[in-house]
C-alpha cells in the first residue's frame, strides 16, 4: 500500500458488498480457508444471502467461488479486500487511540461510519490519527492534555 490516496480511494461497491469482502480477507487471514458458512456466521446472515452476495462478487471477478465450494480472492478483490480493511483498522485505531473508545465500541463506530466517510474524509482522519501517534510518541504535553480529557469523558 505504497500510495496513501489510493488506500482511501471508493471500492465502488456497496456497503453491503463491502462488508462481504472484508469478511473474506479477515477470514483468510484466520483461516486455511474460507467457507459460505463461515461468511454466514461471520457478518450473523443467513447462508442464502451470503450465496446471492458471492455470486454478485464472482461476476464482478472479485473471489473466484463455485456452489460448496471455497471463497478465495482474486488478485483484484484481494487489492479491494485489504484496502477495505486496512480504512476499518484505521477507523477502529482512531477511535480507541484518540478518543479512548473501549475495544468493543471502537469496533462498532468503525463498523457505522466506514461506508459514510468520502475518500477525503479517510484521508484527514487517517493523517491526524499519524500525527497525534507521532506527537505522543515524542512526548508532547498536549497530547497527554487530550488523552486525559478524552478518558475523563
């Protein structure tokens, strides 16, 4: 992810078709392999629906998938995926590191607003949540001014 724009940039897909593929890339990363059930349970949605999804994804060359078979990215979708990904670990970052979100409520705001955010909008957060990292690294009075307003709240 050499080039920080493009990480932000629209997948063109729908929340719900974003919601799928990031399912897919954190159950690759888990596991050997990916099933429909395994999808199902994942984003708590009944097998059928998750079947219409996949062959939605499959016409767009995003997973290579057949009927019982297993779900792998393609080279494309797995480009989409990890970019997808890579916006909801940021958002979840900046919740629970800057605003002192516990884990499970950082979890859920970056799950509610990760297919509200422009491309721009990405971009801001994703650089301010860099530079209060790097400013509390150096130890800088004012973020510690912040983190303890933020947990006081």
């Amino acid at each position: 992810m050499n080039d920080e724009n493009a990480i932000f940039q629209s997948s063109s897909l729908s929340p719900n078709m974003e919601d799928y593929m990031e399912a897919i890339v954190v159950l690759s990363e888990k596991h050997r392999v990916v099933r429909v059930k395994d999808i199902a349970q994942s984003l708590n949605i009944k097998m059928p629906s998750v079947t219409a999804a996949l062959n939605k994804l499959k016409d767009q060359k995003l997973i290579d998938y057949e009927k019982y078979g297993f779900v792998e990215l393609t080279e494309k979708g797995k480009e989409i995926a990890e970019r997808i990904y890579f916006r909801h670990r940021s958002l979840m970052e900046f919740f629970s590191d800057v605003l002192m979100l516990e884990a499970e409520m950082a979890e859920m705001q970056a799950c509610k607003v990760e297919h509200l955010l422009s491309p721009e909008a990405f971009l801001k957060l994703y650089n301010l949540l860099k530079f209060v990292k790097t400013e509390r690294e150096a130890g800088r009075e004012w973020t510690r001014r912040i983190d303890e307003l933020m947990r006081s709240l």
